[in-house]
C-alpha cells in the first residue's frame, strides 16, 4: 500500500512503505501474542481491569463505552461552545510569549476537525536543546518500570542485563518538575488551539515521553510492543495531542503513522469491539483510501497535532532509537486525586541498582 511521506517541509512526497508493513509480519511470536489478545487469559484480565474502572473512575468508563460513538462526539461538539468557561484553559502570558507565536490557530483548528491532524508545529531549537540537556541528567525507565531507571547514555548497559532489550523506557513527573515541559504545557497558542478544538473546558491531562528503540523479535516489554499496530484511543468525549519528535525521524527511524478522517469515518466493526481496538492493516484498507494513511517524517522538535480517536500507530525504529514526546488535552482529567498521566509517586521510583552509585539523585 502506498503511503505519503510528510517531512519536516510540510510537502508530500511519495515513498515506498513495504519495510513498514514488514514491521506487523516480521515477528511471528509477538504476532501471535498479538492475535491472542482475546485468549481466556487475557479476556479475564481486561474483564478484571474493567470492573477496577468502574469503581475508580465510575465518569471514565461512561467515556469508554458511549464516546467511542460518532454521534456522542458530535453532540459534545455541539454543546462545547455553550459551556462555561473553565479556569484550566487559563493562558500565561500573550501570543508574543508563545513559542508558536507565528501558529495561525484559525487553521489549525479548521484541519483538525476535518483531518484529525495537523502537521508542522514545531519546537525552536533552542528550547530543544535546554529539554534535552534536562532530560539527559534523569533517569527514564526500562518498559515504565518504577524499579529500573536509568540514564539514556547507559542503554547498552541495561541491555546486558536482561534476556531481551526493552522496546520502551518511559520518563516520569515531567509534568511537574521539568521546567520546558511546564513552560510547553502553558503556552498561550498551545492552550488556545486546545480550547478552540475541545471547548472551553480544555483540561490538561499529562505528558507521554518515552524512547522506543530497536528491537528484532520480542522484547522485554513484549506489550509495550502492541503501539507499532493501529488503535485508536478514547481519552474523552473530545480530546487532542501536541506530539513532539525530540529525534530525528525518518521512514526507519519508528515515524508516527496515522489515519486521516478516520477519527470521523469508522466501520460499526471498529467501533463496537469493546474488547480490543488494536486493527490490522489489512482490515483497515478495506475501509480508509490509501492517501489517507499518512507517515510523518522530521528532523528533531517537529511536531503535530492529532485527535488521537484517528487510527494510528508508531511503526517500530529499525537502526535508530526514537523520542517521542506527547501533552495529551481533554475534557476531563480522569486520573486519581487530579494528579497527571505522567505522575508517579517518587518514593517508587529508582535507579537500577547497577546505576545507583553512580548516579547523584
């Protein structure tokens, strides 16, 4: 299948995608784990996280199981504009504070409700480089894993310890203690274009910052493994997420791969399977044209927009590893005491013991 290739200069280009689509056949065991996602094992143990839901968070499981439905969102949508206002939505500062100062909101917004995307919202290299030095002295954790933190310069390290690599290491409490990330969050164009897409209760909800790295078969973290094939997600009745390539991404460098209008248009097969939204590409191209699978290239701190109700995936890094950086926005924040996605109790929270002597916490 045919895709288009965005790079950083915003102009499509034609590229072949068959090592991408190599990526879903090339590992028959995580394949099979995949395809298995409906055994008894795993139908008890979604059956059991489902009823700890509804008794955690009794308003999110009304989301996830009417919001999947186009008619529910529209309704929102319709109302969002009625409603009052909300304090979280609350901007720092002008548009000339704004490190997107330039971003025509109008725009954005308008491609959004009709693509699900919107691509070239990128990050001043400066800011990149102060992120990354501050992300360069903390740990990130082996297949988010509180007990294995490590330092990314001691990757290899980690990678001798354990029987396979890790496909993923997760950064946690970004949202609280990283000073770019903070000043991200609150920028007066990224609040606004949150606020004209949700409405006016436009909430935060946390960051996901994580690498994904190189892997051949299975890995560790073998379920981290299920984002290289398409999903879609329900964060809310409405929500979106500014996504951040902190690497240089191309078509083997694990780019970000979306379905346009797809957060709109779905077959009633899709919508209704309460038990997994994971879609082979087989299925989905029975459904979507092929110029609406769409593969995003970039040099490091370019970034998109995305309704992540759009089927999408992370195809997986062949050669190089990935940053990949997303603020997620919703209607509500669904998480415990208020807290953030990212948010972790520090007291769980520590280096591998290979690195804790080393490291100056």
């Amino acid at each position: 299948m045919s895709q288009i290739n965005y790079y950083a200069t915003n102009q499509p280009v034609e590229a072949e995608a068959s090592h991408l689509l190599e990526s879903e056949t090339q590992s028959p065991d995580l394949s099979s784990k995949i395809a298995n996602d409906l055994s008894y094992g795993e139908l008890l143990r979604k059956l059991t996280y489902t009823i700890i839901d509804i008794i955690r968070k009794p308003r999110y499981f009304l989301v996830f199981a009417f919001a999947r439905f186009r008619t529910v969102r529209y309704i929102y949508s319709f109302f969002a504009e009625l409603l009052i206002g909300s304090k979280t939505t609350a901007t720092t500062g002008d548009d000339s504070t704004s490190l997107f100062s330039q971003a025509d909101t109008i725009n954005i917004v308008k491609t959004l409700k009709q693509d699900g995307v919107f691509l070239g919202f990128s990050l001043p290299q400066n800011f990149l480089s102060q992120l990354m030095q501050s992300l360069n002295n903390r740990d990130c954790y082996a297949g988010g894993r509180p007990d294995i933190g490590f330092r990314i310069a001691h990757k290899a390290q980690i990678d001798k310890v354990f029987p396979q690599p890790f496909y993923v290491a997760r950064y946690f409490n970004i949202s609280h203690d990283c000073p770019q990330i903070v000043q991200l969050v609150n920028d007066p164009k990224l609040r606004e274009i949150a606020t004209k897409y949700i409405g006016k209760q436009a909430k935060y909800t946390g960051s996901s910052l994580f690498w994904t790295f190189p892997v051949e078969g299975e890995s560790s973290d073998w379920e981290q493994q299920k984002f290289r094939y398409y999903h879609y997600d329900i964060d809310d009745v409405s929500g979106v997420r500014f996504c951040f390539y902190l690497t240089d991404v191309t078509l083997d460098n694990g780019p970000h791969v979306c379905i346009k209008g797809s957060h709109i248009k779905k077959s009633l097969s899709h919508v209704l399977n309460y038990l997994s939204r994971i879609q082979p590409e087989t299925e989905l191209a029975k459904v979507y044209d092929p110029e609406q699978f769409v593969t995003i290239t970039g040099s490091s701190g370019y970034g998109f927009i995305e309704d992540t109700f759009c089927f999408h995936k992370g195809a997986p890094p062949q050669n190089q590893p990935r940053l990949f950086l997303q603020l997620h926005f919703a209607v509500h924040n669904y998480n415990q005491e208020q807290s953030y996605l990212d948010v972790r109790d520090p007291k769980t929270l520590r280096s591998y013991p290979l690195f804790q002597e080393t490291y100056v916490q």
